[in-house]
C-alpha cells in the first residue's frame, strides 16, 4: 500500500467517528434554554395560582426536553435510508393517529378541539408526530418517483392525494394552524424536489381557495380570522388576546422591563407560556430580545438548507430533501407563531418551537433535529468517502 493509499485509509477511519454538527448543536440548545427561562417567567405566577407550584410548567418542559434529546440521540444513531424504506408504512400510521384523535374514548378533547391521545396520564399531541411521518414519505416519495414528479402532473397529483388528506382530518380536529403549515411545508418540499412550478402555482391558488370557503363556512372562524385586522374594536372578546400581546410588546421598548417583570403575564395574556410566549420576551427583553430569538431562529432555518445541500452534494437525494422539509417547517412555524403575537396573522394555536411551553412539540422537534445531526454525519462521511476514492484514484 502506498503512502497515500495509508494516509487515506487512516482519514477514513477517523472519520468513522459521529460528526457532530456544532452550529446546529448550538443553536437548538440556545433556543432551549431561552424556553426554558421564558416558560418560568410566563408560568410563574398562573402556575403558583392553579397548581399550588410556581415551578409547575418549568419542572415538566425540563423534563420533556430530557426526553426530546435522548430522542434525539437514539435517532442520530439510525441510518437515515432507515426512514426512506419505511415511508409507506409511516404515512399509514400518521392517518392512523389522525383517525385515532377523532374517535370520541381515545382522542382527548382540550380547549374544545380534539387533538391529544391519552397515553396514561398524561395527554400527547397525535399531530406534531404525524405530521413528521407525512413529511417523510413525502420524502421517500420525491427519491422513488423523481423524473415522474418533474415530468408528469400526475407524478405530482399523487403524493398531494395523502398530503391533502392529513390536512383534512387536522381540520377536523380542528387544528388551522398545523394543517396550514404540513400543506406549506409538503408543497414547498415537492417543489424543491423539482415540481414544476406551473403545478405549484395552480395547486396552491386552489388550495387557497378551499381554505379561504373552509374559513368563511364558520361564523366563529371569520370572526377570529378577521380580529386581528382590528383588534381594538372588540378588546375585551375576539380582540382580547392580540390586543394584550400587542401592549406587552409595546411595553418592551429598546431593552424591555426586565426579566421577570412582565405585568401582562399576570392573567391579562392568555396562553403566556404557551403561543403568546414571544410577546413576554418581547415584554421583558425587549427588542434586542426579538432580535435574539428571530436571529437564532434565522441560524437555525439556514443551518438546516446548508447541510440539505451538503447532502444533495454528497448525492443523499432523501436526506437533502428531508433537511430541507426540517428548514421550511421550522422557519413557517416560528414566522406564523411571531406573527400571530405581533398582529400581522390571524391567530392560529401553534407553538414557537424549542421555545413555547408544549411537551408533545417539544419532545418531536428534539427528536428531528436527532435526524438532522444524523443526516449532518452522513453528508460528512460520504463527502470524504468520496474524495478519498478520487485521491486513491489518482495516486
């Protein structure tokens, strides 16, 4: 063997070892802990007032975050092309949990919408795991049937079929808001998978169009679509929520009132600990603290494009498509969350992820960045793989 021939073999070896993504590492736990003191701050007080523990809500996100990262650890140890192959069968246990939430004895109502599974005492959200699953097949799908997805309406019509279905039964639960976002995220996936974007374009005014007369087909929703357009008008009963997020934010100024001392947390904002935990930072840090958390959440969605194209180079079609499912989801959910708290979206129940009180959130957004940092080793591994070979071929 030559003296090259060594130097590569050794270089493989050593890079047999996991590679961790230290900028996605970072991040992620960035927004953790900033959850983590916002959830405190937020909870505090309606915590001590219903539970009789001002630590209640911290106590158990603390723990929903342990379970999230060893979550996430055991994922990044399988093999991403794991979940390619089981694609079809993930997609099936999605629209089973879907199903599962609507069945009255095993879907748990909360806030009067059916979304939770009981699993002992404790209640897990079917649609934040479900709509991962639909993610991935979407995925799977894209590498299976690439030059008909790019050449044919109907490679492109078919995975929209169970796409379209898992959207609806979220409606029906009724969660707007993650159906809105799996329908963004699938489509947007399909398109960077090479869709073309004339069917983009016909599906998604379409698509609008069916959600604009599912919308206007309840009174209750246009009522709460069209009260942030002017909240001021009904301040105590459609207006209520966005109008005290708006004076917390307003209160925030430069450099906020202080941590802790938020005056809209104590029983004027609902939900502060849950989707309105963006505008107590905004309360309390004011907008350096917004442009904290936007710009790790702007790391976060480039992160994730950045290693999708590490491994689109590596020639790992299902895991760039994969990473590149996490950006759009990610960033559309944190957006939305922002911009319900900030008036410029209708309100919608999604969380900010890593950051907002939410176990079943929380434990799966952990999980995928798991599968992020797994699809980050590979990217590495198999672009050094491959520029040993052209070494060896060369030498």
């Amino acid at each position: 063997m030559s003296a090259a021939a060594a130097s590569v073999t050794r270089g493989l070896t050593r890079s047999q070892r996991f590679q961790w993504d230290p900028v996605m590492v970072a991040v992620t736990m960035s927004l953790l802990l900033v959850g983590l003191v916002m959830v405190t701050s937020a909870s505090i007080s309606i915590a001590d007032t219903r539970q009789g523990d001002p630590f209640f809500y911290l106590e158990r996100q603390l723990l929903f975050a342990f379970v999230g990262c060893a979550a996430g650890v055991v994922l990044a140890t399988v093999r991403a092309d794991a979940w390619d192959r089981l694609g079809v069968v993930l997609l099936i246990v999605a629209i089973g949990l879907l199903i599962a939430v609507l069945i009255p004895g095993i879907g748990a109502v909360v806030n009067g919408s059916r979304r939770w599974l009981r699993v002992g005492p404790l209640n897990f959200q079917a649609s934040e795991l479900a709509r991962v699953f639909v993610i991935v097949y979407l995925c799977s799908y894209a590498v299976r049937r690439r030059e008909e997805l790019r050449d044919t309406l109907l490679g492109f019509v078919k995975p929209m079929a169970p796409l379209a279905l898992a959207a609806g039964l979220l409606l029906i639960e009724p969660d707007f808001g993650a159906a809105t976002v799996l329908l963004v995220t699938g489509v947007g996936l399909l398109f960077i998978a090479g869709a073309r974007l004339r069917y983009v374009l016909i599906l998604c005014a379409g698509g609008a169009a069916l959600l604009g007369l599912i919308a206007v087909s309840s009174a209750y929703r246009v009522k709460r679509l069209l009260a942030f357009l002017d909240p001021w008008s009904d301040p105590f009963a459609s207006g209520f929520q966005l109008t005290q997020s708006l004076i917390a934010i307003g209160r925030g100024e430069w450099f906020g009132v202080g941590l802790g001392a938020s005056v809209q947390k104590l029983f004027y904002l609902p939900e502060a600990h849950t989707d309105f935990v963006f505008a107590v930072l905004a309360e309390e840090l004011g907008l350096i603290g917004i442009v904290m958390i936007v710009g790790l959440f702007v790391i976060l969605v480039w992160r994730s494009f950045y290693i999708a194209r590490l491994a689109r180079d590596a020639g790992l079609a299902f895991q760039s498509y994969l990473a590149s499912a996490f950006g759009l989801w990610i960033g559309l959910q944190a957006f939305i969350n922002i911009g319900v708290n900030m008036g410029l979206l209708p309100t919608k129940g999604l969380t900010l992820p890593l950051v907002s009180y939410g176990r079943s959130s929380l434990v799966v957004t952990l999980a995928w960045v798991g599968l992020m940092l797994r699809i980050y080793h590979e990217s590495m591994l198999a672009g050094r793989t491959a520029t040993a070979r052209l070494g060896e071929s060369r030498a």
